[in-house]
C-alpha cells in the first residue's frame, strides 16, 4: 500500500522528466530504442535503404523530388535510395494536395497555409512525429513508413525549383527521423540516429 501510494507520487515526476529528454532530443531526432528504422539495427554499419515513392502525379513536383533525393543520396553513404518498397528499412511516399481538399490524416490534425508537412509512423502504425510541433510522444521511433505531403498552394515565381527543392529536403529530413527545423540535410544528426561511423 505504501509502496503504491509512492509510485504514485512519483509518476508525475517521471513523465515531468521524460518531458524535458524528449525536448533535448527534439532539436535533433525523433528518440529510439535499439531500432531507429524497421529492420534497421543501430550501428549495424549497415546501410540505411529508403524507399521514395512518388505518388504525386504530373511532372511539376518530380524534378525537385529527384533532386531532393539525390543530395540525400550523395550527402551520406550510409544512405541508399530506391523507388520500391520492397527490401526498404523506411518507405516514404510523396504526395500532393491542396488546403481544399486536405488529406485524410491518421494521428496527426490537418493545418492550413503551410508549404508541406511529413507524417511518420513506426512498426506499429502509430504517429511518431507532429510536425511543425514536433511532440514525438506515442512512438517507438522505429519508423516505418513517413508521408510526405506537399502543397499546391505554393506560389509560383523564378525560383520555384528551389524553394521546391528546399522544402522537400527538409519533409525527408522529418521522413528519416530528424525534428530540426532547418532546410539542410542533418547529416551529422542522423549519424547520430542511426549509428553510422564517420564518413
Ligand atoms: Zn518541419
């Protein structure tokens, strides 16, 4: 009885602490245990294979999805891309649409007016991301399978290319696992994710 009462008391504690670790880790990657990836073993030295499918239709977000890919590809030799999903440690799917017609969302709530967002999920289907809050509560961080959602919304201009580019860089950065908020590769945080020795 006593004992009860005591853990009791202390839960509030402990979920007060997991907090705070999930904030530090939030400025780099979604937290794991021994399998950041399914299938996928921690320092296995093994690489990382993704699978990008491009379910976007028309020919207007492909190049930069493609291109978006290859400085992934050449960024990280610990890093192995295919269009299948078969064999893939991660499948990423890439979809577009429009804030009228928004996406039918498991675990995540549907926000307007933004260029694009990831949705992740691990082994067990579970939501493991919140972008742009980036909560990774709820996970195993085992990721299995992210989609990429782009919006049609964005404004066309001479440098379309580049700020498509940009924002799928970083949507595929969410994809493997990073919640920085930046548009470069993170490199140097998946390492740490993923347990690749240096380059
Ligand atoms: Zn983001």
């Amino acid at each position: 009885m006593e004992d009860r009462r005591r853990r009791r008391a202390l839960a509030p504690v402990l979920l007060l602490l997991c907090l705070i670790a999930i904030t530090a880790a939030g400025c780099g990657a979604i937290p794991f245990e021994e399998r950041p990836a399914s299938a996928y073993v921690y320092g296995s030295g093994s690489p990382l294979r993704v699978a990008v499918v491009d379910e976007t239709v028309g020919d207007d977000w492909a190049p930069a999805i493609a291109r978006a890919v290859r400085r992934y590809d050449e960024g990280s030799r610990w890093l192995e891309f295919t269009d299948t999903a078969t064999g893939a440690h991660i499948v990423v799917t890439m979809r577009r649409y429009s804030d009228t017609a928004p996406p039918a969302l498991q675990g995540y709530v549907f926000q307007t007016a933004v260029g694009g967002f990831a949705a992740v999920y691990d082994a067990d289907g579970s939501a493991c991301n919140f972008p742009p809050s980036a909560l990774p509560l709820g996970c195993s961080g085992e990721i299995a399978r992210a989609e990429v959602y782009l919006n049609d919304i964005i404004p066309p201009g001479d440098d379309i290319e580049a700020r498509r580019e940009r924002l799928i860089v970083h949507e595929l950065g969410h994809a493997l696992g990073l919640t920085r908020h930046s548009a470069e590769l993170g490199i140097e945080q998946l390492a740490r994710r993923y347990g690749w020795p240096a380059e």
